[in-house]
C-alpha cells in the first residue's frame, strides 16, 4: 500500500499486488480496522469513499494501481479523548503496546454511545509517559465485552507491519471461551463469515459472499452440560469464534447475540438450587464468556518474536471456579492444557 497526498481528501489508497482481487468492502476493512463495518457500509452509502474518483458499491472488485480515496467527512466522525481507564500494560515496543483488555471497554467507539475506548485509555497512558505526537492505531479487535490480550500499534511503519502479519496469519491468537454443551475431541471449523443482510450487528454463516474463515479448537475441561475450550482463530473475521462455535452447536455459554444465554447463573449449574427469597441472583459471569488468552507476533522494529498472556479475570475464573464445583464432568487435560483460577 502506498499513502498519496491529495489536497481534496483525507487519505488516499493505491491498491498493490496482494490486494487486487478484493472486493471494496474487504479492501476498507483490511485498511479502517479501527471502524465498525457499519461505518465503511455508511462511507460508502454517503459517498465518501471512492474509486478512481467515482463513487463505488461495496461490492467493486478492485484492480492492481487503483486509486481509493476517502473524503475528510468520514475521518471526522471518529474522536478520541485521553482518559485514565487505568489499562494494564503487558508488554511494550518501540512501536507497539499489549495491553489486557477488561471486558465492557470497547475498542474504538460505538456506533451509539459515548463511552470510553481502550484507544482513550492509551492517550492517557501515552501522556503519562511523557511522549507526544503518538497516535494509537489499532490492528485487530476484540469484542466490547471480551477481555483479554489486545495489541496496538502506535506508529505507521509498526501498523503496517503487524497488519501484514494478521493479514499473511502469522499472528498466533489463543482464546479461552467457556461454551454450551460437551465436547470432547479437538476439531476444526472452516465455514466462510459473511454481514448478515437483515442485520448490521450480527455476521452469519455465508457460503456465497462471505469470507474465508478457519478456527481450530480443542477441549481443556469437560463440565455437566459446559466445556471449556481453547480457540485459535486462524482468520480474523469479526464474531469469529462466535459464529463458529455456535454453527457447532456450542454457544458461548453468555451471547445473547448468538444463540446463548444473557448470563451465567449458580441456578443453572447447582443441583437443588434454592434461591434466596425476595432477592434477585447474581450471575457468576454476566458478560461474553471469551477471555483472549495469549498472543504471540514479531516485533516490526527487532524482528524477535514476542507473547504477551493475560491472567483470567475474576468474572470467569468464578465460572470456572463453580462448575467445577456443582457441574465435575469426566475430562479435565493435565499439564499444558490445565486453566488455574
């Protein structure tokens, strides 16, 4: 990708070799990551966006030497303002930050809302540390209410290097997620993700116009009715490990936005439950049951590969903690595979 100068727009877009081929939406997607997809599909609805100086459909193949550019109206919808969320950093480069995302941040803003982002929190943390003229950019994404693992680049040259990476999957990305019925053997799901049509919040399985998507998984411990799996994603679809798990048959245990259950409740799992009277009860975990485990990629500047790991928050080690209590299955993996509380 080549950056061009033009005076008339924001940001201006070659298309080179590897992307030719794209479609405009996948093109957008690959070089906006830190918009929402509902954001692109508006750009280019608005005409913000355009081919070779001709407003476009998302749906344009796209040709080597291409010209995309994007007009000044689009970039202004997005602001960010410093605030101390006091973000956990895990590990730290020249031009990049790991840091441990608590569940209920999103990471760039909402579509509705004003809440603040991780990208907030790393203005703070950035002018904590004396340096200016830093501008987080993010490269990948988790779900608002995922934690875990997050990486950001926070120069040109790093968001190009570790979006090359992403995009050739040579990021390594282990997810924990804490699913809906018993699974027992490891397995892989390679189904393509597509937008839902009816529906901008939500991705289906599509096997028309959706994209590529690779996720393997494998079982760390077998519960009454639950397992706790690690996932690696090998693709980077938005809703990835969700979609899949639940094509499965498998929800995550808490996704109100995919097949399970709003929360997490001692009720469901305890045999002889009896709730207390006259008082409401307390999810163990009330949150996507998605905990982004580790990550491991090369660092643009040294060329060394680097891992960041985050702990298991409270919420889901709680999870863990009670139906390994009042729901004991007949599997639990030793050794690499064992999840401490």
């Amino acid at each position: 990708m080549r950056r061009l100068s033009d005076p008339r727009t924001h940001l201006s877009l070659r298309v080179d070799d590897s992307e030719q081929g794209l479609d405009l939406e996948e093109f957008l997607e690959e070089h906006f990551v830190e918009h929402s997809v509902s954001q692109i599909r508006k750009w280019v609805r608005l005409g913000y966006v355009r081919v070779n100086g001709v407003p476009s459909s998302l749906d344009a193949w796209l040709q080597l030497g291409d010209e995309i550019s994007i007009d000044q109206r689009a970039e202004a919808e997005r602001t960010y303002r410093a605030e101390d969320l006091s973000l956990r950093v895990l590990l730290e480069g020249a031009g990049w930050v790991c840091i441990d995302k608590p569940a209920g941040v999103p990471v760039i803003p909402e579509r509705h809302g004003n809440a603040a982002t991780v990208i907030d929190g790393l203005l703070f943390h950035i002018g904590a540390s004396g340096r200016t003229g830093v501008r987080p950019r993010v490269v990948h994404r988790l779900d608002k209410e995922a934690s875990g693992v997050l990486l950001v680049a926070l120069d040109a040259a790093s968001e190009r290097d570790l979006g090359v990476q992403f995009q050739k999957r040579e990021v390594e990305k282990r997810y924990l997620a804490i699913v809906r019925g018993e699974i027992h053997e490891p397995g892989v799901v390679d189904l393509p993700i597509g937008a839902d049509s009816r529906d901008l919040t939500r991705m289906v399985i599509s096997r028309g116009r959706g994209k590529p998507a690779l996720t393997r998984f494998e079982p760390i411990e077998v519960f009454r009715g639950f397992t706790l799996v690690r996932v690696a994603p090998e693709t980077g679809r938005t809703h990835q490990i969700r979609i899949h798990m639940s094509a499965l048959g498998h929800t995550l245990a808490v996704d109100k936005l995919y097949g399970g259950g709003p929360s997490l409740n001692l009720s469901e799992i305890k045999p002889g439950y009896r709730a207390k009277p006259r008082e409401p009860e307390k999810p163990l975990i009330a949150r996507l049951t998605l905990h982004a485990e580790s990550l491991e990629f090369r660092d643009p500047a040294t060329g060394e590969r680097r891992r960041a790991e985050a702990a298991i928050p409270k919420d889901f080690a709680l999870a863990i903690k009670m139906l390994r209590k009042w729901a004991p299955g007949g599997q639990r993996e030793e050794g690499d595979g064992d999840v401490d509380e």
